[in-house]
C-alpha cells in the first residue's frame, strides 16, 4: 500500500467519526438541570390533585393501574418512553413548577408538592398483586338420556396487556391488565371426557391484529352438549370497554375443536 492510500484511509476514517451520527447525539443530550427539577411529585394547579412522581428516571404514576415509564427532557420536550414514546412540550420550568402541553394541546400546569404533601403521594406505585382466586363455574345438561357435566376455572396469569388510553389532564397512560388462561373440562360421571387449557392464542386468527393485542381472554360459559359434541363460548374483551367479541367453541368427540365467530 503506497503512502497516498493510507492518507486517504485515514481521512475516510476520521470523517466517519466525526460524523453526523455524533451530532445528533449532541441534539439529543438530556438537560439534567431540568430532569433534577423534575424530581418529586407533582400536582394539577387546577384540581389540586396529585398526577405523578418522578424519580430517578421514571415517573410513576399515582393510579396504580398505569404502567411506570422512563422519562427524558431533552431541550424543551418531556419524552416518556412506553411501548411507545410520548412528547410534551414544555412552556415553562422552575425548580418548583411546570407548565407542559398535554396531548389535547392544553397547557397543565403542576406545582410541585411540599413536604407535608409529598410524604403522602411519593411512594412509587407497582403493579397490582395478581388476584389469585380462580373462578370456577360449572352447568349439568342431559343430552340423549345421559347426564353430563361441564366446567369452567378462569385462572388468573402474570401475563400482562398493555392499553393505551389519556387521562382527563391530558397525559398519555398505558393502563395494564391481566391476562387469563381458562380450563374447560366435561365429565360424565366421574368419567372425563374433555379437558384442555385455553388461551388468548387460540383465537388469534380470528380477531383483528389491533384488537387482539389489547384483549384479554375474560371469560368462557358451557353452552351444552349436542350431536355435534361439547360446546363452548369464549369471550375475548378490551378491559374497561363495552367492545367484545364471542366465539363458539364445538368439540368433537375425539377432542377436535372448532372454532366460530359469533360477534
């Protein structure tokens, strides 16, 4: 390699590092100043009512259902960083106050609590304790002179669902919810004659994506026996919403299930 190639190499070399990557992030370098301001809980000027705390790098917020996020200032904007990333512009900033833009384009302004009042909110929010009571229901139906008795065990899971929603101030939440893993089983007698575990995923290819990854797998009801076989309804809900969808489950007699779309 002759001396003008490694001159050239090493000016390719240099220009990559001084690039444009390394300015931006310079653009994107956190005001720590403002961050340390942030710290604390903060109350609406206007209801008098507590809507988080910050700490470190996470603002939790003070209903308990709402998921925790990390959180930035980077210049003039408040980043918090969820399944998705969300920007408030900040107006104003002191050590003890915050004016910021909510997502409806109204400005909040927070004051931040003082020591009598924060001793009362600033104990970070976890998540709620999975409630772990299985519900169980159960139904007798005859069908040809035979007696038989079907099963339902909605059993809580760790499984978490994100939904994203905005609070009446304006901020965007993730509220999140559990999923449930439900047991169905017919028993004849004392003989069993169907059991299997269902989930959320058995009935993803009949809901829309959207709606899907913010449902849960909320309930399920033995609707009977017929010639057909065992039959079954599942119910597939956004927590906190009237939209649901019902599905019909009919299991053969050598445990083959199919599925329909009720609504």
């Amino acid at each position: 390699m002759n001396l003008f190639s490694k001159v050239l190499i090493c000016i390719l070399l240099m220009s990559s590092c001084s690039g444009q990557p390394q300015q931006k992030e310079n653009i994107e370098e956190e005001d720590l100043m403002a961050k340390e301001w942030l710290q604390g809980t903060w109350i609406d000027d206007m209801t008098e009512t507590p809507l988080f705390t910050a700490k470190g790098d996470t603002i939790y917020y003070l209903d308990e259902s709402a998921a925790p996020v990390a959180f930035k200032i980077i210049k003039d904007t408040l980043k918090t960083y969820g399944q998705k990333i969300s920007s408030y512009h900040i107006k104003k900033q002191g050590q003890y106050f915050i004016w910021i833009q909510s997502f409806m384009g109204d400005i909040l302004q927070l004051s931040k609590a003082d020591l009598s009042q924060d001793s009362l909110w600033t104990t970070p929010q976890t998540p709620k304790e999975i409630e772990k009571e299985v519900i169980q229901k159960d139904k007798v139906v005859h069908y040809n002179n035979r007696r038989f008795h079907g099963y339902v065990y909605i059993n809580p899971t760790g499984i978490k669902v994100h939904q994203p929603e905005v609070t009446e101030e304006g901020l965007e939440i993730e509220n999140f919810y559990y999923d449930n893993i439900i047991h169905i089983c017919v028993y004849e007698g004392k003989n069993k004659l169907f059991g299997r575990d269902m989930k959320k995923q058995d009935f993803e290819a009949l809901i829309p994506r959207e709606y899907y990854q913010r449902a849960i797998l909320s309930d399920m009801d033995f609707a009977g026996v017929d010639a057909k076989g065992y039959q079954y309804q599942a119910t597939l809900c956004i927590p906190n919403s009237a939209s649901c969808y019902l599905i019909h489950i009919s299991i053969n007699k050598d445990g083959d299930m199919n599925y329909e779309l009720i609504q």
